[in-house]
C-alpha cells in the first residue's frame, strides 16, 4: 500500500491517498458514470456543459466543510 498525492484539475491543493495503488487512489477521488438521453437532456437543462480538454473547469458550488469537534 502507498500513498499517492492526486492532484485534481482546478483545484489547487492535492489530495494524498492512501491505496494499494495509483489506479484505485485515482478511483477513491474521481469517479464517471455514462448517461442516458434522460440523463443528459436534464444535465443540459440544469446548465451543465460538456468539459472539452483544454477547457477551464467550471466553477464548483462552494461548499463548507463539516465542522470537527475537538
């Protein structure tokens, strides 16, 4: 088991995963999954856009992170 820095496209600071390796730390962060015809005519009608490479990434909602009892 390593552990893997994985950097995530428009962000700036990596992530270190801890995984047996590079191709399941890369599963624990990013994941894909294929859409119907439903699917994408509701993902286009939220105003969801297809990522072409070399294009910025669009703005992530900001969410705050959840608070840590000491």
């Amino acid at each position: 088991m390593g552990v893997y820095r994985v950097k995530v496209e428009g962000r700036n600071k990596p992530v270190l995963v801890k995984e047996d390796s590079q191709a399941k730390a890369k599963d624990r962060v990013v994941s894909a999954e294929l859409l119907n015809a439903e699917q994408m005519a509701e993902a286009m009608d939220a105003g969801e856009t297809i990522w072409k490479a070399g294009d910025p990434f669009p703005a992530d909602e900001k969410v705050e992170a959840p608070k840590v009892d000491a």
